[in-house]
C-alpha cells in the first residue's frame, strides 16, 4: 500500500510525523507532505513533495489530497497545557474532520489517523484499547480533543465507509523531538540537572522509530475501524530519571515529592507562561494527570500488527545523544 501511488502525511513536521516520513522514503514511498509556512522543516526529508497549508483550511487540505492513494493523518496540536484552548480543539477536532472528508471526498483508499493513549482511561492500568474514557471524564483540553477527534472518525468509519485505522502512541522518545514533546522535555530537564526531585505516577515509553513502523504496519495490515497501541516499556517517573542519569552521567534524583505542595507553584507558573507566551514545564493538569500511572498493554498491536519495541534504554540513549547534539 504505501509503496504504491502518492502517500500524505500531515504533520510532518513533528516528533512522529517526521520519523513516519523518514520511514516512508527508506521503502521507497511517493511522499507529500503537508505542512504550515511557520513550520520548521527539521524533520521534512529534501525529497519529498512539500505542499503549504494547513488542516483548518479545506482547500489547502483538498489541493494536498488529490491524487493521493494513502493518508497517515498526524497533524495535532500537543499540549498539556493551553491559555486558550479553542486553537487546540480547532486543530485537533475541526482539522480532523477536514482532513476525513476530504479523504473520503478524494477517494483515498485508506488512512491511519493517529489518535493517542490519552483517550484510555488510566484507572484500568495498564490500558487496553477497550478501555475508553469518556469525554466527561478527560482532564485537559488536549485529552478532550483527542478524545473527540477518534470519535469522529470511528463514526465516519461506521456512517460513511471512511477507511481508516486508528493507532494511539504513548509516550515517544528519540531523534526528531524539535519542539519538544512533554517527555522530550522531562530528558532536557533532567539533562541539564533540573529535576533533582520527583512525584510518584508512571508512564509508557516507546521508541519514536518503533511509533513509526507501527504507524506503517497499521497502514499495510490493520483492520478498518480498528484501533492499536503503539506502546512500549511501563515504568515510574522515577526509574525514567534514573536511566536518564545513567545515560547522562549526573546523579538520579533522590527525593519523591507529594503533589500538593506542587499546585500552588503549577499555578505560578501558568501565570508566567500566559505573560511569557511560553509552555511551563509544571502546570496543574499535568500534575493532575500524575496522580494515575499511565501504564499500556500493547499485546493487540504486537500480535495484530508485528508491532515490536525495544527496550526504554535505547530510547533514551538516543533522545539523549539527540538533544545533546543540538545544543552544541
């Protein structure tokens, strides 16, 4: 499928977008991507075809679509945090229903939306594709988002034939990380020694790499209106600092901190970041979301799909060997 015809990709230019984009040539895949002007173009590799525009304007959207045999739709806004959270929910929802009809208007034969384990609810850890969270429940405006956004492509699965398959990535690190992500952040804090401390939640790690190549195995072999995790590793905060420091060669943080005491400084530092027009790296809802441990099962991939991933360690080693090389 993807070495056939013209494959899209929105969102190219993000952490997995790009590593998606990377795998896509190395099979020799016709790539399009499409992309805003203020995008950087970082992970774009020279030889694909670039088209400007953006998943909120329909006919950049219809203009990128034509001729397109196959669409990974990964164009997202990803942030735990927003003062305003109306252009998250246009992207993340009014983009994704842009981009679904313009696929079925196009024909395309088939489409992977990437969707992510935040729409799983985390109390059934670790989390299986059955276990959804209801929009009522979501903490965040980005968990909301996402939420609605695979609803509405379940529907236009079930309603109106849209072929598509819908993957949901945990926690991704590696190479790429322009932005970076959130867990990207968590590496350059640690990396220049500014998480000494830590709270007691958990996350799933998964090689970017390995995102992607799930991202393609769903493409080739996932069933239509199926959804897969694309997870990796389930572990602490903490035991992520301590390969972190192993990696880096600093010492691991030693003291565990309640979240209580956190709030009223998240809250500070939301503050600053609406007059800074910056993310803070500690903000209620992720403190909020840190009360559960957001561990995954992705044995449906694994078995489904061919899915693999390797170990936390090497992530890390090359998040690690990545964010250092883009300092020097």
């Amino acid at each position: 499928m993807v070495s056939s015809g013209t494959v899209l990709v929105t969102g190219a230019s993000g952490f997995i977008g790009g590593a998606v984009v990377k795998r896509l040539r190395a099979k020799g895949a016709a790539v399009r991507v499409l992309v805003r002007q203020s995008s950087p173009r970082d992970n774009v590799p020279a030889d694909c075809e670039v088209l400007i525009g953006d998943v909120t304007d329909r006919e950049s959207v219809r203009r990128a679509m034509a001729g397109v045999s196959a669409l990974f739709h990964l164009a997202a806004d990803y942030r735990l945090w927003a003062p305003d959270p109306d252009p998250l929910m246009r992207v993340n929802v009014s983009g994704t229903e842009i981009v679904m009809r313009e696929a079925l208007r196009a024909g395309v034969a088939r489409v992977v939306h990437t969707s992510s384990v935040a729409t799983l609810d985390p109390d059934s850890a670790p989390c299986t594709e059955s276990d959804r969270l209801t929009p009522e429940r979501a903490v965040g405006a980005y968990k909301l988002s996402k939420i609605l956004s695979e609803r509405l492509v379940e529907r236009m699965v079930a309603d109106e034939g849209l072929p598509a398959v819908i993957v949901c990535p945990s926690a991704p690190l590696g190479a790429g990380d322009v932005r970076p992500t959130p867990t990207g952040r968590i590496v350059c804090e640690a990396m220049r020694g500014g998480m000494p401390a830590y709270v007691d939640t958990g996350l799933n790690i998964v090689h970017v790499e390995d995102v992607a190549d799930g991202h393609i195995a769903a493409m080739e072999v996932g069933e239509i209106g199926e959804r897969y995790i694309l997870g990796g590793e389930n572990l602490t905060l903490r035991d992520l600092l301590i390969e972190i420091a192993r990696v880096t060669g600093r010492p691991p943080p030693r003291t565990k901190l309640p979240r209580w005491p956190l709030m009223p400084l998240a809250y500070a530092s939301e503050i600053v970041a609406r007059f800074a027009g910056s993310e803070p790296f500690l903000n209620r809802e992720s403190l909020r979301l840190s009360a559960k441990r957001m561990y995954f099962d992705d044995s449906k991939a694994r078995h489904a799909l061919g899915y693999k991933a390797r170990p936390t360690a090497d992530a890390v080693a090359d998040a690690v060997r990545w964010f250092a090389g883009r300092r020097r």
